[in-house]
C-alpha cells in the first residue's frame, strides 16, 4: 500500500471511531437512567459483516465492550441474514449471551447501504430494573432476578415490537424509565448507521472489508510484537473476597506464550447459591482486559487485539452455568484484574500496581412513605467507588472506579430521583495502604431518606472482610464499613431495612500500597497531612 493509501486509510479508520463516539454520545443524551446518563454504564461499537468489533466508543466500561464484542456473534447465529432487514433492532437481556446479567441491555443493528449489509452496531447499557426481586444477590437462580429477554426484534423495518414493550411494562418497577432506556439504545444504534453511511457515501465506499483488514492486520502485527516480548512460562495467583456468607477463593494462572496469553480459572471455588456468581463470558472480558493494561494499553481494542486472549475454566464461580443467580457477576468479576495482575506482577516485578478496591460499591435503595402515608416511592440506583491501588512511581487514584471506568454519580442526580439525601460524601482519610507509594482513598457517604420515608437497600458491597493487598511490601489498604449512624453494623451484602430517622453510612476500602513505607518521600508525606488524607498518628 502506497503512503497516500496509508494516510488514507488512517483517515477513515479515525472517522470511524468518530462515529462510535457520536453512537455512543447518544444514549449519554437521551438515557433516562441515571447508570447510564450520569456514570457512563455503557458500550457502543461497531462491527463488520463477520461479527468482528472494528471499533469501540472511549466511553464504556470493559465489561461492556468486551463482552459485547461475543454477543455480536450470539445474534448472528440467532437471527439468520435472510431474517435481517433494513430498519431491524435486535435485543437481549440473557447472562450467557450478553454481559453477565439481567439488568445489561444489549442492542444489536444491522447497517445497510443500498440495499447491502455493510457492517453491525451494538450497543449495551444497565437499567435501573428488570423485574423479579430487584438488584441484588438474595435470587436462587436466575429465574428469580428478572424478566429474560431471549435474543429477538425490537423492532422490524423500523417497527418497535410494542408486545415487547406491553411485557416489559408489566415486568418492572419503573416502566417509563426502562422502556425509556430501550428506545435511547436503539436510537443510539441508528445514530450510528447513519454517520456512517454518510461517511462511506462521502468517501464512495461500498463495503468496510478493506478498511477492516487494514485495522485487523496493523493490530494483529504490534499486539504480536508485544507478545513476544514478554517472558515466557506460567504464573499463579490466589485472592479471596468477601462472599456472600463466606469467603471466595479465586484463581487464575496466565501462561505466556509465543502468539497469545492464556488465562485458567482452575482452582476456584464453586458456583454459589447466591447471586454473585459470574458467567463465563464477564470473567474473559474482565481478564482480557487487565492482560491489554500490562500487553498493549496504546493498542486499540478490537477483534484482533482480543484474539491474542483465551480463557478457560471449568464449572465454578467464574464460570458459572444457567440457571445460576448472576445478579451481581460484577462484584466478583471486578476481581477478575486483580487476581489475574497479581500473576502478571511474578512475571513482571515492579511492573504491576497493587490491588485496589475493585468492585463498584453500588447501592440500590427502594424508598418508600412510612406506613402507607403520602409521599413518593422511587427506586435509585447510586455507583461508588473506592480507592486504586498504588503504582510503581505513582500513589494510587482516590475514590476512582477501576477496572469498571465507569464515572461519579454526582449528589445532585441520585437525590433528582427519589426522596433521599446524601448527607456526607467526602474521601475517608487513612484508608489507603502505605507505601513507598500510597493506596488510593476510599470515601465516606451518609444517606437517608426524606422526612417520612424509610428505605430498603440492596448492598453489593465487597472489601469488607478482605482489604486489598499491597504490594512489594506496601502496607493494605482499609478494608469497608458497612453501618447505620447508630453504629448498628449492616450486612455487605443482600437486602436491609433503614428505619425513618437513621442514616445509612458506607465507607468504602481504599487500595493498597506499593514499596516499603519507609522510602516514601517525606515531602510526601507532608502533602498527605496537609491535605487530611492521612492523620498525625498514620503519617
């Protein structure tokens, strides 16, 4: 290929990620949920005839992205090309074909031009409820946790399925915000055919094949470079979390080889009976994920970046198989880095951060007036974050949601949505591990319900019992509380009961560590009591 071609072809690739960001800026803009307006609880790609992701917007997390760069190739098998047309919306809800549980909407779109299907969009957010017994990890099975939407039409030649959407009215609990959501997903979807159609129409292309393998052969070349640049043999790691009622043993070996790395969940414990089991194919983008920020962090995602990654596991907690409750797959699957860096730090000493809270502390509250009286009920839906374990040179990141990536709900839009104040949300001092390099903070958040009203909540909490480690002789990080103001410890898991009059008060684990503490600089040091991160007797 000439230079003029390169460029060109550089050009359109470019353009075409400008496209999944303005895919994705669409459902940001027109969401009605709070998760996925507020937090960024999304994906958005596009993919070509094959059901291979091209490209995926910034905005999403990698549980989203990942897992939606599989489910492309679910509904290929589902809905046979002489069923698709021009106009179609497809959805699903299902675990195993989607992203891990019931509450993630998944939308796929064929794009046609004149006539010729030239690619796919998708697109995935989290709503606020699907029916059954509501967020959280009290379900048996999956049956239990909400309404399952088996991969079909939403629509058909730009007809919505209002069957479709008369069920989904009758299944949830707020149906104007849910239906809501699914209209916002497949305009998401359209937007993004649209731009490119204008861009293949611009530039007179017929099909994305040649701009496809362009993309899929300059990554396959430097994500093959780096492969062979890391050292060759296998490493293990152990890491336990809290549980529902007992502690999890996860495990993982990642073996290094010439052409791929290969992750093995053998070892870990098995599936639970509670909801916090995690479907294969949430675990294998969790665990892609963390070996790209080690492999190719600068590499774009995609099919052929993903293609160097396998994983397997048998049955168990990390690959669990229906009809397994998988309420909240995420709390063990934001485990999934953790576990599979702390491998990669045996192969790459002094190369790997310490471990840091990981699971979002996500918070779903059904508040409703005491007795009966008057008042509003509302459901919300609150993502918090704890603090990232410290780097090699660097402290860790503070109240940051990592590996989700997801963002801040800000005070002002929780409280917009039901009748509850967030009385105190501010960093937890001390909660970060020492070290050479300190842990992130964690933060501190008091809530209650408005004057005559009580609220339930569903706490998916983790951390708790099991701080995350430093590393290389940092110190570990706090572990999480869980308590009303009255001092009365709560549960960090299933559904509880806050009384009118009480606050709920979370504080949430900071990371870990990294190096010996007594190598932490002292003007470090002083920032960090400047600042109240760190009180007189911790410093």
């Amino acid at each position: 290929m000439s230079d003029i071609g390169e460029i060109r072809m550089q050009v359109m690739w470019n353009r075409l990620i400008s496209v999944v960001e303005e895919q994705a800026l669409t459902l940001l803009r027109t969401a009605f949920s709070t998760s996925v307006r507020e937090s960024g609880d999304l994906s958005a790609g596009v993919f070509d005839t094959r059901g291979q992701m091209l490209a995926q917007a910034v905005t999403g997390t990698p549980g989203h992205v990942n897992t939606m760069a599989e489910a492309v190739l679910q509904f290929m098998r589902e809905i046979p090309r002489e069923n698709m047309f021009e106009g179609d919306t497809y959805v699903t809800n299902d675990p195993w074909q989607g992203t891990g549980h019931l509450h993630d909407i998944t939308m796929v779109s064929p794009s046609f031009l004149d006539g010729e299907l030239v690619a796919f969009f998708a697109c995935t957010a989290h709503v606020v409820d699907v029916g059954g017994r509501g967020f959280g990890a009290d379900g048996k099975s999956v049956y239990e946790e909400g309404l399952q939407i088996p991969i079909m039409k939403f629509a058909e030649k730009g007809k919505v399925n209002l069957d479709l959407v008369k069920i989904l009215r009758c299944n949830v609990r707020e149906p104007n915000q849910v239906v809501g959501d699914f209209y916002s997903l497949a305009a998401c979807n359209d937007v993004g055919h649209r731009r490119l159609v204008d861009m293949m129409t611009e530039i007179g292309l017929t099909s994305l094949d040649g701009l496809g393998e362009f993309i899929f052969s300059r990554t396959r070349a430097a994500m093959l470079e780096r492969i062979q640049a890391l050292p060759k043999g296998s490493w293990s790691n152990e890491l336990v979390t809290d549980g529902y009622d007992e502690p999890v043993k996860l495990v993982a070996t990642v073996s290094a080889r010439d052409d791929h790395v290969h992750v093995d969940f053998s070892g870990s414990a098995p599936m639970s009976r509670w909801g916090i089991n995690v479907p294969i194919i949430y675990s294998k983008a969790y665990a892609c994920f963390a070996l790209k920020c080690v492999v190719a962090p600068d590499i774009p995602n995609n099919a052929a970046s993903l293609d160097f990654f396998t994983v397997s596991s048998p049955t168990n907690i990390v690959n669990a198989v229906r009809p397994a409750p998988v309420a909240l797959r995420h709390v063990i699957g934001h485990m999934v880095p953790d576990l599979v860096l702390g491998a990669m730090a045996k192969a790459l000493p002094g190369k790997i951060l310490a471990e840091g809270a990981a699971a979002l502390w996500n918070i779903h509250i059904s508040a409703r007036p005491v007795d009966g009286a008057a008042g509003r009920r509302a459901e919300v839906l609150m993502f918090n974050s704890g603090g990232m374990g410290a780097r090699p040179g660097l402290d860790g990141l503070s109240a940051t949601a990592f590996p989700s990536g997801v963002h801040t709900m800000p005070i002002e839009a929780t409280e917009h949505t039901g009748p509850i104040v967030i009385w105190r949300k501010e960093l937890r001092p001390d909660s970060g591990g020492d070290g050479e390099f300190r842990g992130g903070l964690g933060q501190v958040l008091e809530i209650a319900a408005t004057d005559g009203h009580e609220f339930d909540f569903s706490a998916m909490f983790d951390r708790v019992g099991h701080p995350a480690k430093g590393r290389l002789g940092g110190k570990d990080g706090a572990p999480g509380v869980v308590r009303l103001d009255d001092g009365t410890r709560m549960r960090p898991k299933g559904w509880q009961h806050v009384p009118a009059g009480r606050r709920l008060v979370l504080e949430l684990p900071g990371g870990g560590g990294y190096g010996d503490p007594s190598k932490r600089d002292p003007a470090a040091r002083a920032h960090d009591n400047s600042k109240g991160y760190v009180s007189e007797t911790q410093s």
